[in-house]
C-alpha cells in the first residue's frame, strides 16, 4: 500500500495522470489522422527524384517516431495509473524505497527512486546496462 503520500497527494497525482492520459490520447488520435493527410500522401505519390523521395520518407519516419512517443508514454501512465488502483504507486522498482513526492509531481510516471535513477543513467552513459 502507498502509506508515504497523503491521500490528497496521491489524488493530485491521479488526477494529473488522468488528465495527461486524455491529452496523449488526443494527440495520438490527431497524429493518426495526420498520417493519413492527403498533403502526405500527395508528397509522397509525387516523388520525382532522390531528394524527395528522401524528404517522404523523413515525413513517414517523423510521424511514425512521434506517434509511437505518444504511444509508449500513455502506456505508462497507464500502468502507473494500475499501480495507483493496485496500491504499489510510488515505490522503487529496484530498491523497494518510496519515490520522493516532489519526484513524482515532477515525474508522475517514476519508477525508480532519485538515487536508482541516477545509478541507472550512469550504467547506461558508461557503456554498461543492467538487465530489467
């Protein structure tokens, strides 16, 4: 049970995950019917040398990263909204710890604790990775 943050705490950061949750919904959504833009398809369909063809396919690749950034993001913040209902919120995935409150209004998607997060990007800045 997540006992290291107030029930008001915990409410602000729900709400706050709910809200970010509709607002990656709808930029996914727009971001699809983005991809589907005729002004797109009409680049694409008219490609007449390397250069366009290049600019194209940057378009599609731009698009795609962007919609799978949204994607990955609200699959967080489902899965921390999972731990809000399940009572497992707010704890370190490595140590066991709390996360901090003022990390969490910062970070509401945190899974590591301050301390295993910067341990965590300094194995990956030195080469090294750890398995998940």
């Amino acid at each position: 049970m997540t006992t290291h943050l107030t029930k008001e705490q915990l409410n602000e950061l729900e709400r706050t995950l709910r809200s970010r949750h509709a607002q990656l919904q709808d930029e996914v959504h727009t971001a699809l019917m983005e991809s589907g833009n005729q002004e797109l398809q009409d680049i694409a369909g008219r490609v007449r040398d390397s250069g366009e063809e290049s600019l194209a396919t940057l378009i599609a690749d731009l698009n795609l990263t962007r919609i799978n950034q949204l994607s990955n993001e609200a699959r967080a913040v489902e899965r921390a909204l999972a731990k809000i209902d399940s009572g497992g919120y707010g704890i370190c995935n490595r140590c066991g710890q709390p996360i901090g409150y003022e990390r969490l209004k910062a970070q509401p998607t945190a899974v590591l604790c301050v301390e295993d997060q910067r341990k965590q990007e300094q194995e990956f800045g030195s080469g090294r990775s750890s398995s998940l």
